[in-house]
C-alpha cells in the first residue's frame, strides 16, 4: 500500500472529505436537477458571495468523473447501511488482516487521491492548450481553461475576481470566447487600499451581489451573510490548527508524507469547500479533533530531528511529488498557500458590522498586504510565514509562464538569506514532467541539513 493509505484510513474525516471531492459529480447533478440550485463556477478561494446568495459555488474539476468513482460509489453506498465510523475501522481492519485484494481496493479508494486528482489537472491542461488559450499562460491558468472548456456549460455564471495577476485577468476575459459561454459576474478588486478603495470595493459586492440574487431568486440578507461568514471563519480557525498547531509539532498524527498528502488536498478542496460549507466544517473540525487524539495516545510518528521544509507556491501547479520526495531524504513538508495569501483570516460577524464592507476589507487585506500590489510586499509575506512557522528551508516553484509571482524569488531568496532560511528554486511547467530533476535538485538540497 502506499505511504498515504497505510495512515489515512483511520482518519473518517479524511475519508469523508476525499469522497466528497471526488463524487463531486453526481452530488452538483442532484443539486441543479433535482432540487434547482443554480451552480456558480469560482477559483481560488472566492465562494462566499455565491454560498450567501443560496448558489452552488464548485471549482469546475468537480464536475469531472473521476477514474476511481465507482470505489467511492461502492463506499458510499455501504456508508449509508454501516455509518462513516464502522466503515472506516472496518478498512483498518481488513488493512491490518493484510488481505491483499482489499487492501488494493483500499489504496484505489484513497492511496491514489492525488495522483488521480493531478492527473485529471493534465488532462485539462492539455484540453486547454489545445483549445487555443495562449502558450504563455502558467499551468494553473491553462488546467482552468480546459476545465471550463468541458464543464463550463452546467453553470449558470462564473464568479471572476480581477487580482493582481494580469495573465489571470486576461484568462477571466478569454472565458467569453469558450462557446456557449456562462454569465460572468465581475468583481474588480483595487490593487491597493488607498483613498476610497474600501468603499469601491463594498459597492462592486454589492453589485455581485444583486446579480447572483436574480440568478437564485435568494435575497441575501445580512443574517444570511453573517452565517455563512461565520461558517467559513470556523473551518479557517481548524485550518489554522492544523497548519500552526500540529504542523509546528514534533510528533505528526501520521508520518509527514501522509500528512503533506492531507494539506494538499485541503488547498485544493478549500476553492469551494467541496460545495458544501456545513458539511465541510464538521468534516475540519472532526480531522483536528482525530488528529489531536493520535497525537494524544502517541499513534503517529517523532519527527522532531526532521528538517520543516515549506513548499510555495503550489495554487497555480507544482510536482506534488515533492513532498514523498523530501520525506525519503529525511524531511517533512508543509503546504501552506492560503494562510500565506491571507485567506484563512476572520472576517468580522459583529451585529454591528456591514457584512459586506467587512467582506470587501477582508479581501482589500489579501490584496494589498498578502498578495501584494508588489514584489517587496509579496515577499515579505513569504517570509512572515516562513519565520512564523520555523521552517529549515523554504522551496519555491516557479511556474512557466508566471509573470507576476515567480519573479520575485531573487528577491524572496536574498531576504531568506538575511533570516539564514536555506532556499532553493524549483521550475515548472506541468505536473510529472521532471520529476527526476525535481529529484535531482531536492537531493543537493537537503543535504544541507545533514
């Protein structure tokens, strides 16, 4: 079995929430048929306005049929007889019995998750280069494209946020050439929170908001906003947990591959909180509590003489190899793109408040102070967090094609240096493309902390 499923079966919530991703499918089919929700296509973190409106939001990959769904479909099934509990301890033991026929089954159902979920990436990398978008796009932009080439019909609207990056808002406008285009809703976030940026920004929610209200037929009170807010500031606080709290731990809840493989999937799942906001946060809240209770009865793995490598960036595409990698060479790896970028900070639910300014700050924050209106900004939040999670070493992918973050590591190294952070830099162009050099290249670099 593989180094992810030999840990993961005992974690029902992480079972959960691989199976929610991966059904996707069919679960946004009743959804838009059966009970007439209207789904509304997002990338990156930016849910929350459709989740409010009574939408759907889904990162259009969800919609693909996967190659292992009728594993998951079987599981499903037999979760609805036995419970996720049983179902999970069930697997463990069998795992333990060491039959090999389920152990197999068992490892196509979560060993492979990943693996499955970068493969379907390719796949619709190369359904969007050969669609036309332009060669100089990085990977996140082109596997986009190419999921909204297939998918992007089922949508009643796409949610675009303009950001800093202008490939990324380019890419947002060739979205009107895919045919049969979807709505675009447009939200234009200011680059920096200056002057009256706060108050523009309020408005084009505002704005938004009125027209994924004639999309539902929903009014989005401010009660409804508060609640959905409140929601997602919880799963940020057990997102947080895991990252800063055990992340930081010398003893992992599961060897630190295995535990790589879990803040992987949680940045990709958090785009659209696998399309369901409550049931996403019972799903966090039970993983912290199953984590701390291995770490609490000592099942897990010491890992305090293993150097803390941080891998950044990973949103826009990177060799998610990297991690089994640095775990064979004696490290641990930590994922941690969204606390970075500041969208796991609260947003303030206060009766008092105007949720949608306190919306429009939230998001002026991730902007200005985390994203960055520029390089010396970005960098400097690559640093904080480096500092603030006491890493060994930083490792930075550059994606082909990014013009607006990839050049800044001469930068981001030179600060490291100061702070005496080894870095190195990783190019990127497609998922197991160079999965030798990256090899190649992690080797020399670890051999720095022996």
């Amino acid at each position: 079995m593989s180094v992810f499923a030999d840990d993961v079966v005992t974690f029902t919530s992480m079972l959960k929430i691989v199976y929610n991703f991966l059904t996707g499918n069919s679960y946004l089919k009743r959804k838009k048929f059966r009970e007439k929700k209207k789904l509304i296509a997002v990338a990156l973190p930016f849910s929350d306005l459709a989740f409010a409106c009574g939408a759907i939001p889904v990162l259009p990959i969800r919609m693909e049929i996967f190659e292992i769904n009728k594993y998951l479909s079987a599981l499903g099934s037999a979760t609805n007889i036995f419970g996720w509990n049983n179902i999970t301890k069930f697997l463990g033991f069998l795992k333990n019995l060491e039959f090999q026929s389920i152990n197999k089954t068992v490892e196509n159902i979560i060993g492979e998750v990943i693996e499955t979920i970068n493969k379907k990436h390719n796949q619709m990398y190369d359904l969007g280069v050969e669609s036309g978008i332009p060669t100089d796009f990085c990977y996140g932009i082109k596997s986009l494209y190419g999921m909204y080439v297939a998918k992007g019909k089922n949508v009643e609207a796409n949610l675009n946020f303009t950001i800093r990056c202008s490939a990324w808002n380019k890419y947002l406008e060739s979205l009107k050439t895919i045919k049969n285009p979807a709505k675009d809703i447009w939200i234009d976030v200011p680059p920096r929170n200056i002057g009256n940026s706060l108050e523009i920004l309020t408005n084009n929610f505002s704005k938004a908001i009125n027209e994924l209200e004639n999309i539902t037929g929903i009014t989005c009170t401010d009660n409804r906003l508060r609640e959905h807010f409140t929601l997602r500031n919880q799963i940020c606080q057990h997102y947080k947990t895991i990252i800063h709290e055990i992340g930081a731990s010398d003893f992992f809840p599961s060897n630190p591959a295995t535990f790589a493989e879990i803040l992987a999937l949680l940045t990709i799942s958090f785009h659209d909180y696998n399309s369901n906001v409550k049931r996403y946060v019972e799903n966090m809240s039970s993983l912290v509590n199953e984590m701390k209770e291995r770490i609490r009865k000592g099942i897990g793995m010491e890992c305090s003489k293993m150097p803390r490598i941080l891998i950044t960036p990973i949103f826009g595409g990177w060799e998610p190899k990297s991690h089994e990698i640095i775990y064979e060479l004696g490290g641990r790896s930590l994922y941690a793109d969204w606390e970075l970028l500041g969208f796991l900070e609260n947003i303030n639910v206060s009766n008092n408040s105007n949720p949608i300014e306190e919306y429009a700050r939230f998001i002026m924050n991730i902007s200005s102070n985390k994203m960055g209106c520029d390089n010396d900004t970005l960098t400097d939040s690559y640093l904080n967090l480096a500092k603030k999670l006491n890493v060994d070493g930083l490792i930075f992918f550059q994606l082909f094609g990014c013009h607006s973050i990839s050049n800044c590591y001469k930068l981001l190294r030179d600060k490291l240096r100061r702070e005496e952070i080894p870095s190195t830099a990783l190019t990127f162009n497609k998922i197991g493309e160079n999965v030798e050099q990256v090899k190649t290249r992690l080797g020399a670099f670890m051999e720095m902390f022996k």
